[in-house]
C-alpha cells in the first residue's frame, strides 16, 4: 500500500501494521443520507444500527431518501421506528441544512478538514467525533486523527504505553505520536482499530 513506507518509520505502528494486506478508502456520495445513518448509528452496536437501517429505508420503499421526502417525513413516524426523540430531531436538522446550505461532495471537497467540521457542526446533534469519522469515511480523507474516540484511545494505550489517567496529558501525547503520521492518519487509525478489535 501508497502508505505503508511512511508509516512502518514508527516502530510500534509498524508492528501493528505488519502481516496487514492495508485498507482503501472508498468515498461515498450521498453524504446527507450517510450523516443521517451516523447519528442513528450512536451508541448502537452494528447489529442494532443494522436493523434501524433497514427500517429507515423501509420507510422510502428501500431507497435512500432525499433530504426533501425525510423533511417530509412527520417526527412521529421517525419516532415509531424506535428511534430517540433527539436521534429524529437531528436527523431532521441534517436535511434541512441540506436542503438550506447543501452538503454535497463538491462542495465538501473544496473545503480542508477543519472548514469541513466547521461547517457541519452547525447542526444540532453533529459533533466533531462524527465529522471526522465522515471525513475518513465517506470523503476519503487521509490524513484525520480523531483523538477523542475511544477505540483509538484504547489501542494508543496498549500499543504505545499511555496512562489514561491525565485525559489532557494523554490526548498531548496521542497527538504528538500521531503528527509523525501525517500526511496518512487516517490508515494509522484503521490499523490500529483492526488492531484493538482482533488482537
């Protein structure tokens, strides 16, 4: 992989990658509808928000809907397919900012990542975290380091030795390893995500 030179400089990470195939990013389209599964995705595992992803779509003939038919969509009906009432209210937002401002690939793509986040974190109930896993996933970002998921926390733990004790102290520390990454980030995450999760 394109990264995989640049990453194996670190010791530790290169550990981590070695016997990995690596990982592509594959960019999506439609980011209204991804943001819009993000945040029913929240605190679920991927079983759980499987099944609210189906009975999303259920609800648009199992299509993906436009931003104008779940703008459309009464709050109730949101509601009935077991969603929170703040999970329905900022799915409601995300459409209509999309509908006001527009969030599509082009217009995101000539942004950098922090316009980006600045940007989307406009609407109620889209948080940093959440941007930056769009950047990484659906924009096909390489070089993003969200230092405030937990995963990537736990695995910088184990692989690097970092007391959680001090959260300021050990995001300092998580970040000054991480610069060493950069322009790749992103790939660095995912390993050490697939690190944490099949150790």
């Amino acid at each position: 992989m394109h990264y995989f030179e640049h990453l194996n400089q670190d010791a530790k990470l290169a550990e981590v990658i070695s016997g990995h195939a690596g990982f592509n990013l594959s960019p999506k389209k439609d980011i209204c509808f991804y943001l819009c599964n993000s945040i029913m995705s929240q605190q679920l595992s991927i079983k759980v928000a499987d099944v609210f992803h189906k009975r999303f779509l259920a609800l648009y003939g199992n299509k993906k809907p436009t931003a104008q038919q779940i703008v459309d969509t009464p709050f109730e009906t949101l509601r009935n397919i077991g969603l929170s009432n703040a999970k329905a209210n900022y799915i409601k937002n995300v459409a209509e900012f999309e509908l006001a401002y527009g969030m599509n690939v082009k217009k995101l793509n000539k942004m950098t990542d922090d316009e980006v986040i600045d940007y989307l974190t406009q609407i109620k109930g889209v948080g940093r975290w959440t941007v930056e896993m769009l950047l990484m996933f659906a924009l096909g970002r390489e070089d993003v380091f969200p230092a405030d998921d937990l995963g990537i926390q736990q695995a910088m733990q184990k692989v690097y030795g970092i007391k959680p004790n001090d959260k300021k102290l050990m995001l300092k520390k998580m970040k000054k390893i991480a610069a060493n990454w950069a322009p790749y980030r992103t790939y660095a995450c995912l390993h050490l995500w697939h690190h944490k999760d099949n150790k």
